[in-house]
C-alpha cells in the first residue's frame, strides 16, 4: 500500500491543526507511519483512506458507530430531516421524541440533556453533583483512561499543563473493583465529596458486586452516584450497563454508539437534580448545558433511528457474537506461533475488546506493538489496539481478520527470531495519549 496522498496532507493538518487532527486518539502518534493518515468514505465495517486503499476496520468511528458506516435507515432519517432544517430558534419535537424515549429506555432516566461529545456532559454531570450535595471534591477512577478533556479531569493526569493546581487539588482517585480504596477516600475527606464517577466496566467487568457497593457508599455518605457509559451504553445492553450489573445511579452519560457516528451526547438522571438546570421554580439555578448545536435536528433523528434499530434487531447480540469469536480465534493464533506470551486479546464483555501487548527480552512493548499494527494494516485491516464490532461486522469479516493476523504474527516470530524489529519498523513506535512531554 502507498500513502503518498495522506503524506502529503499529514504535513499541511500539522501546520494548521495542533495534533493534526481534532481528537488525540486519531493522532499520527498513535498509528504506525506505514498507516493511512486520511479516511474518506465508509460503507459497512470499510473504509477507504485518500490514496484509495480500502480498510476492513474495527475501530468504528471510535466505537460510535454501531450499525455500520452509511447505514441505509440512519441515513434515510437524516436525509429526511436535514432538508428540513438542521437548526431553529426554537426547539423542535424531536427533542421530546428522543428524550421520552430515553427516559422509557434508560434505568436512571428521569429527565435528559443533550450536548454534541461526552466531555460536555461528563462536566455537566459533575457541575450538578456539586450544586445539588454543596461539596467540591469529585472522586474518579483513576485506572480507567478518560472522562473528559475540561480541568477536572486532565487535571488529575500527567498532561496537566494549564491546569491550576487549586483545580487538581479537587480531584481524588480510587481504584476499580478495589472497594477499600473507596471506602478510604470518604474517610480522609469526610463530608466533601460531591460526587463518585466511573465506567460500570470496561474490558475490565466489575467484582463481587462493587458498583452495588459503590452506590452504597455513595448513599452511606451522601455523595452523588455517576455512571460513564459513554462507551457501554447501547452496546452492553439496550438499557445499557448499569442494567446488566443490576444498579441504578443517581446520573449517568452516553454518547457513543447512541446515533450511529453522529455526535449526540446525553446526561441522564434523577428528577430532584437534574431540574437544578431547569428554568422554573423559586431555587438558585445552575446553568447546566447551553449549546447552539446540542441538539441538531438531524442528529436527533439519527439516535431515534439507531435506537429503533437496536429495539427491532438484536444488534447488541450480533455484536457480542461476533467479538467472542473473534477473540477465542486470534488468541488461538497466538499460541499456534508462540506469541500467547506477548499478544493477548482480552475483554470480558467480548463487544469491547483490547489487545495487550508485552515486552520480550530487548524489545518494550510499544516497538513490538507499532511493528504489529504496521503489518496487520499491510493486510488491509485498520487497527490500533482494540476492537469494536458492530452489526456490519460477521464472519466474512472474522475470516479476513484471522487471515491477515496470521500474516502479522508470522511476521513477528521471524522478526523476534532475526532480532531485528527496529529494521523492519518504518518510522517511530506508538505513544502514549497522556504523556507529559512529546
């Protein structure tokens, strides 16, 4: 495969674009050089990049895409109301369609907004919780990876440039499934934590009840119970994670997956907290989510369309099917070339699966990590670490997948065995999104 095209505009998206591009995760620092740098079009789990090389992919739009790229209903509802008007002065019924029914949908629905990305209702959610308890500190999961991109987040991680330290001084951490943790947390700060927030799971599932007794603790202390399902929403089940773990939080957020790649965000929650952002009654108000595009009306109609098609077809066990087939088969790849040692696909909900990769006598992790995905995209497949089926995926998809792996792997036991992966790796290894330095 040639990249001669996306080279070339790799170069002018650095001079225009810091990052090069608009979410870090697409970053040219977290794909091999031999990757294409620009997608063009999508149809079903393939994409094509600017230079005309077609990708089976498995990254899906960043796990927001579900269905598939270009899904005919999603498309015919959009189609349908863009020529109608994407945005009035007023709103428009479509905000009451979509938000009845999640409200029908979703365990702790009581009231919804709406915003265009997760990190806007992440904050938002944060925002009430400290309104509604009078407390500051917000308490978050520290071995999960994002929550959001404002102050209260980034600035708990190592790329905190920017960040004033009073700001990272109010938030603490705790650890997933490690309840003690927790439990230590509202001991040292009693009486100040607004608000506890996590994943349900992620390819990590929850311990010996330890949401239930998250919310516990929550209750026990009077702080506010928020749920991330950004990711989980809509893939783990119709009426998302905290039903399939039995829990109801007092707030939750989605976003991915909900519209089929289009940006919709929802923060979902209790009547008694959520109307703090309303306009009415005698309270002090707290100005919630205000946002020209929240709820663009196209948009709007492609989450209905997506959601009706996950309540009409059984897209999230087409999904689960389809990712735990792909995991026993590339694992059993592993072990046929001597590679279970340092590849391993893991994920205990198989509709969200990663790939870890360790180090082996001279090599870290992130050289022999870079030199796989530089083989594994040679075989025309677009990934960088972690798997998202969706309903487009099926077992053509799952055979090619396990061609090209058996490709990439037999590439990597040769290169291990000749000791020279840096040779053969075009350009620099992967790094880290959170990093202090470049």
């Amino acid at each position: 495969m040639r990249f001669t095209q996306s080279n070339r505009l790799r170069k002018k998206s650095h001079a225009l674009i810091p990052g090069g591009a608009h979410t870090y995760s697409k970053g040219d620092d977290q794909f091999p050089e031999l990757s294409p740098g620009f997608i063009v079009r999508g149809r079903g789990a393939y994409v094509w990049d600017l230079d005309g090389n077609k990708f089976l992919d498995w990254g899906m739009g960043l796990r927001s895409t579900t269905l598939g790229y270009g899904y005919k209903p999603v498309l015919d509802a959009v189609r349908k109301q863009i020529t109608r008007g994407a945005n009035f002065p007023r709103p428009s019924p479509l905000e009451v369609e979509l938000a009845e029914l999640l409200v029908e949908i979703i365990p702790c629905a009581e009231m919804v907004k709406f915003a265009k990305n997760g990190s806007t209702v992440t904050t938002a959610a944060v925002k009430l919780a400290r309104a509604y308890t009078g407390r500051d500190l917000v308490a978050i999961c520290s071995d999960q990876a994002f929550y959001s991109y404002d102050d209260w987040f980034i600035g708990s991680k190592e790329i905190n440039r920017g960040v004033p330290q009073a700001i990272r001084e109010l938030t603490v951490s705790f650890k997933f499934n490690d309840i003690k943790s927790l439990e230590n947390l509202f001991d040292k700060y009693s009486g100040k934590i607004a608000c506890v927030i996590l994943e349900p799971a992620t390819e990590i599932e929850p311990q010996e009840e330890f949401l239930k007794k998250v919310q516990f603790l929550c209750k026990k202390n009077g702080a506010v119970f928020i749920l991330d399902e950004m990711i989980s929403g809509f893939r783990w089940h119709l009426r998302g994670a905290q039903h399939v773990y039995g829990v109801t939080p007092d707030m939750a957020t989605y976003g991915m997956g909900i519209a089929n790649g289009f940006s919709v965000a929802v923060l979902a929650g209790r009547r008694d907290i959520m109307s703090l952002g309303s306009i009415y009654g005698s309270h002090e108000r707290v100005f919630l989510i205000s946002t020209t595009h929240g709820a663009e009306n196209h948009a709007l109609a492609a989450a209905i369309a997506t959601i009706n098609e996950l309540k009409n077809k059984d897209v999230v066990g087409h999904m689960r099917a389809v990712g735990a087939q792909l995991k026993d088969c590339l694992n059993g790849i592993h072990r046929q070339y001597g590679l279970e040692n340092i590849l391993n696909i893991f994920g205990g909900v198989p509709c969200r699966l990663a790939m870890s990769v360790s180090s082996h006598e001279a090599y870290d992790s992130s050289l022999l990590k870079t030199y796989f995905f530089q083989e594994i995209i040679s075989q025309g497949i677009l990934f960088n670490g972690y798997f998202s089926p969706s309903y487009s995926h099926g077992e053509r998809e799952i055979e090619t997948t396990k061609n090209a792996w058996r490709f990439a792997c037999s590439q990597l036991r040769a290169a291990l065995y000749h000791k020279n992966i840096k040779s053969k790796l075009i350009g620099k290894p992967v790094k880290l999104v959170f990093r202090k330095y470049n």
